[in-house]
C-alpha cells in the first residue's frame, strides 16, 4: 500500500516542478547557466523542499490551510508579488562576469541558492491549495493513515528533486554555448519576465482581473 502511495507521490512532486514555469523556473535557469548545474540543482532543490513542506501543510491541515488562504488571499497575493518584483529587480541588474569570476574562485554558496529559492517558494502559499486538488486527482486523502502519508510526502520530494536534477543537467550541456554578453542579456529578459510576472500578480489582486478570461476561446 505505502509503495502505491509512494509512486502517486513521484507523480505529484514531478507534476508541480514540470509546470512550475513562472519565476522559481527562471530563476532555476538563469542560475544554471550563470553559475552551472549545482547552483541550479540546489536552487530546484530548494523550490521541491518547500513544495514538500507545502504538501505536508496541505496533507495534515487541508480545512486550515484553505480557510485562511481565502481569508487572506488578497494580503497574500500583494505581498507574493512585490516579492517577486524585488526578486526580478536585483537579477536584471546582476553582472553574468561578476558571477562567474565567483564560481571560478569557489565563492559560490550552494546552500545560499538552496535558502534564498526555499524563502521564495515558501513565500506563497496558494501552492498548497495546488496539492489539494492535485492529491484529490490522484485519490489521496488525510485518511490514508501516517506511514502511508510520509511515503507520498518522500515521494513528492523525490519526484521534484528528480525534476530539477534532470532538468539543470540538460541545460547545463548548452551552457558552454553561452558567451558573457549572451548571460548578461539573459539576466535583462530573466529580470523583466519576472518582474512582469510579480506586476501582474499584483494587479489582477487589486483589481480582480482574471488575465486568462481576457484571452479570446
């Protein structure tokens, strides 16, 4: 039974990872082409573990978690932007040779990408309520019992962790492609996606816009 729920974890960890295509994803890339595959890895990782910490919320607290989302929605989206725009200001402004002076001297902190992706996933806690539906899809439910509630939270981390291994190794093979001035151009559209992703969190917060309604079916 625990194996089941195991493989159903994998599933649910790869699904939220392989889609998380908005500012942790960016950030994920231009890290791995800035710094190289352990500064992406780590960054990914950090993203999966707070994803992990998510879904446990969401496992054991699902009445809790979704009454004071609702509650606070709005609070929680404006902060989760601005956050986001703060984020995408300071990687626009990053200089790619500055960086890779760093990893050519070992000044880079892994565990500093791992902690600063881990505080900027964590820092929105809507993602919880994607574990809820994602766990109703694929038929887990609180009552599973706790052995079988710690084998899908394990697999949840290690599908995401898998994600973002395979993930940055792919793109880490093209990295030597990419000269000094292409990264610095790539910090530029990296920065600008996502400040544009954290203005439009913002926005459609303030003035209930729901963007995906505004494109024609």
């Amino acid at each position: 039974m625990w194996l089941d729920i195991f493989l159903r974890g994998i599933l649910i960890g790869l699904v939220v990872s392989m889609f998380s295509i908005g500012p942790v994803g960016v950030l994920c890339i231009q890290r791995t082409l800035s710094k190289g595959q352990r500064s992406g890895f780590f960054s990914g990782l950090g993203a999966a573990t707070a994803d992990t910490v998510y879904a446990t919320v969401a496992f054991f607290a699902i009445a809790f978690v979704h009454g004071f989302i609702e509650q606070n929605q709005l609070l929680l989206k404006i902060i989760g932007g601005a956050f986001v725009v703060v984020v995408g200001l300071y990687i626009f402004f990053q200089n790619p040779v500055v960086q890779i002076r760093r990893n050519r001297s070992g000044k880079v902190s892994l565990w500093r990408d791992f902690l600063s992706i881990f505080l900027f996933t964590i820092a929105n806690p809507a993602i919880s309520l994607v574990f809820v539906g994602l766990f109703a899809m694929f038929g887990i439910s609180n009552d599973a019992g706790y052995i079988n509630g710690v084998a899908m939270l394990v697999g949840v981390l290690a599908g995401a962790a898998g994600w973002w291994f395979l993930f940055t190794f792919v793109l880490n093979i093209y990295r030597k492609r990419f000269r000094p001035r292409y990264l610095l151009w790539m910090n530029r559209i990296a920065g600008i996606l996502i400040i544009l992703l954290g203005v439009t969190a913002i926005i459609s917060s303030l003035f209930n816009i729901h963007f995906d309604e505004l494109i024609p079916k």
